[in-house]
C-alpha cells in the first residue's frame, strides 16, 4: 500500500518550520511534521534546517532491516512515511522536494537535469534573507538543478569531500539552511543489488555519516532552534540479473521514510 502523504508537502512543511513563505507552487504543508515542530518547540520557529539527502533508500529496507537504523533511530523524533513522484528517479523526485510541487510543474519528468525554473526552497531562503548552501557530489541530481541561485554551491568530485565540507559548515555555522547530498548507497544498489553485501554497507555508511552530523549539530549548533533531517528521494526494487533499480509506480519505489530531530536553543 502506498504511503498516504505525498513528498510534496514536505516542502511547505520546512518554510513553516522556519517561519517563512512556501515557494508559490507548493502544495500545504505536511500536518504531521509541522504539528510536531510546533509542540516541541511551543510555537517557535526553527532558525537552522540541515536535510542530509541520501539516495534511494526505501521503506522496506527500513523494515526488514531495522537494526541498520537503530542509531538514526535513537537521533529521531519523529517518523514521516511519504509517497514519492513518478517517475521515481533522482531528478524528478528532488525536484518535488525542495518545490513542493508535482513533476508537470516543476518540469523535470524523466531522468534529466534541467536547473528548476519556478520558485524554490531555496527562493523562498532568499527572499526571508536566509542564508542556504547545497554539498553535492559534481554531475549529480542536487549539484545540477538548483544552480542560478544567489546561495553557495560546494561541489565536489568524491563523496569525502562532500562530507568533510559539510562538517565544516556545521562547525563554521553561518549558514541558516543546508542541504547535503550522498548518492552512495544508490550507485551501489544499482550496480551489485539493493540487498547487496556492498550496498548495505553503503546504506549503513549513510547512517554513520547522518549521525556524525547529527552530534556535530548538537555541539555547535546550541544557540540555535534547529531542524535536522535524513530525507531520501525515492525506494528501489531488484531487477532480472542481481542488479536494482527504480522509476516505477510500485510500492517498492514510491514508499520512502524521513526521520527528523528538533534540537532547542540552549541559549
């Protein structure tokens, strides 16, 4: 059964997090996300959002591997089950993400790389006189269709680099949101198979490096009411000849989990 909750409403969700105005083609808020902003931290607003996007990792993996989450688990405040767009690949799904609008709106539908035209997340940081920054790996998805932004892109050619820039922008703390991508677990799950030996380890790889974040994020973001994120694009499923894929309207691909923490100022 496909998840109730479309990935479109995360969008809005994160600008009424922050306080600030959905991009204009976002679709309402999810309720569920924001109502849990909102009694943890007594109506007030978050000032920092970090999303750690790691790619194509499904519910099911979740659930028939539960103790590959358990640390994410215990740096979790909530769940959020989303259904992802079709076709459920890279590009059309980050796309939604970070518009909150369907593929026929924001304009990618295929597996193509276009940079985005209408209003943003990231639009919407701009206008609120935030400050917004994308780490990615070069060539990929969220390296290529958000450019033309006055915001900071850190693009790298190896999945180290992106990581160690991105705790260095933790600890440098100038930016209000960040969003940081990490597509190894989906190149790997292409290639030798989602229940690989191989892209487990990277599924696993993906945990690790969200909870380094996560407690980097405690210790040098304490002044600050923040948001953090595990946010996936998209599932995935096991094709004819071991190897994995995704892009279709199955559950497989469709369903996909959040987790999100709310940290409170110390201050």
């Amino acid at each position: 059964m496909k998840h109730e909750h479309s990935l479109d409403t995360l969008c809005a969700a994160l600008t009424t997090a922050m306080g600030i105005e959905a991009p204009e083609n976002a679709a309402p808020a999810n309720e569920i996300l924001v109502d849990y902003v909102n009694k943890t931290l007594g109506g007030e607003h978050v000032d920092r959002i970090f999303m750690y996007n790691p790619d194509a990792i499904a519910t099911w993996l979740y659930q028939k591997y539960p103790h590959f989450f358990s640390t994410l688990k215990e740096r979790t405040g909530i769940d959020l089950p989303l259904c992802t767009v079709m076709p459920s690949v890279t590009p059309v799904c980050f796309g939604t993400m970070y518009t909150g609008a369907q593929p026929e709106v924001h304009g990618i539908q295929a597996y193509e790389k276009p940079v985005i035209k209408i209003d943003t997340i990231f639009d919407a940081l701009i206008r609120a006189g935030k400050n917004a920054a994308i780490v990615s790996t070069a060539g990929d998805s969220m390296s290529s269709i958000y450019l033309e932004r006055e915001m900071d892109y850190y693009i790298y050619p190896s999945l180290e680099e992106v990581n160690a820039k991105a705790a260095e922008l933790i600890i440098d703390d100038k930016y209000d949101f960040i969003a940081v991508y990490n597509g190894n677990y989906d190149g790997f799950m292409h290639r030798y198979a989602p229940e690989s030996a191989e892209a487990l380890a990277e599924l696993r790889a993906n945990v690790r490096t969200y909870g380094i974040f996560d407690a980097m994020i405690r210790e040098h973001w304490k002044g600050h009411r923040t948001l953090v994120g595990f946010a996936t694009d998209h599932g995935c499923h096991e094709i004819d000849g071991g190897c994995g894929s995704h892009g279709l309207a199955m559950d497989e691909d469709l369903n996909i989990t959040h987790f999100y923490k709310v940290y409170n100022s110390e201050n």
